[in-house]
C-alpha cells in the first residue's frame, strides 16, 4: 500500500464480503488507549475493537475481523514491518503516549500543519499517521520523544548523562505494568547482568 498512489481504505474486505469500517484519527487513539488501559482482559478489548471500528455492522468471522483492524491500524502494513515484530510483545520502549501527551501532540499539529484537531470533523488514520511521523525535530513533542528514546551511553560526559536522565525523569510516562510484569522485568535485567 503507498498512500502516494493507492487510494487509502474507507472498507475491508472479510470473506469476500465488504464491511465500512470506522476510519477516523480517534478511533484508532481510542484503538491504541485500550491497551495502556489496565485491567481490560483480552476478551474486553477484542469486542471494544469491534465496536470501535465496525459499530453495530460486525464480521462473523472474527478472527479475520481482528486481523482487519491490525491492518488497518498498522496503515497496510505486513505484520513484520510493523513495530514489536508482531510477536504481541515488542522491546520498543514507549516515547509517546495519546493519553498523557495529548497536549503536546495537539500543539504540534496546529503548530506544524494548521490543524486544530478540536475543530474538524474527520481525518482519515492514514493521513494522521503520516503527519504524526513527520512532525519537525523542533517542536516540544519531538523533542520529549527524543528524551525518552535517548540511551545513556558510557561514552557521554557526566553533565550530559545528567541532564538526559534529568530529561527522561521529568518527562516519563507512567509505568503501567502490573507488579507481576514489573517484577519478571526486574529478575530479567538482573540475569543480563549476571
């Protein structure tokens, strides 16, 4: 799929048959939001998924439906192109979040492209995504997303080794995992330093 040639989707196709799917920017943030949401189990964001894209015109087959809405998410990209390898688990470290960044990202919009994402009605996911991976380096969001992706190498100075991980303090996300996961990831990084 090349969003420069290729008109972008409005449907899918599941089972030969054609299903309008829900295409507008939030319902992919809201999409993306379920799954920083703790609690939910895997049943709940499956059903809230369709909800959110299909409304009340739902696939039967819902493991082609799911799998829809994962291309459709992912902008037409194959599961291996996506980020995290599309393993369910990704070594990525988060540097955004819609949740708690929503301010910078709405500022960066209207910054960048003139866009008030209050006042229109519709953006298609695509061409919000497209524009989200090209905001400018020096817009404020950006560059709290380089904080947080910055790695602390030996090879830095002491100030700057301060000031980045003052930067990565002052703007980190919250960390949502359970104890359980905190824990595993804990015991983890102790073995990789055995």
């Amino acid at each position: 799929m090349n969003i420069l040639i290729d008109l972008i989707p409005e449907e899918v196709e599941i089972n030969g048959q054609i299903y309008p799917i829900n295409t507008d920017f939030r319902t992919s943030i809201l999409f993306e939001l379920m799954f920083e949401e703790p609690g939910l189990s895997e049943e709940e964001i499956i059903y809230n998924s369709l909800d959110l894209f299909f409304g009340d015109n739902k696939p039967e087959d819902l493991d082609l439906a799911i799998e829809s809405i994962l291309w459709f998410y992912t902008c037409g990209r194959k599961e291996e192109e996506s980020e995290g390898g599309g393993d369910g688990k990704s070594d990525i470290k988060r540097i955004y979040s819609f949740e708690h960044d929503a301010e910078y990202i709405y500022s960066a919009f209207l910054t960048q492209y003139g866009i008030d994402l209050q006042d229109i009605d519709y953006l298609h996911w695509w061409k919000f995504r497209a524009m989200f991976n090209s905001l400018n380096d020096d817009l404020l969001f950006t560059k709290i997303m380089s904080f947080r992706a910055k790695e602390i190498t030996s090879d830095m100075s002491d100030s700057e080794k301060s000031y980045y991980r003052k930067m990565k303090r002052l703007y980190a996300l919250p960390d949502n995992r359970s104890p359980e996961e905190k824990e595993s990831d804990f015991h983890e990084a102790i073995a990789r330093l055995v």
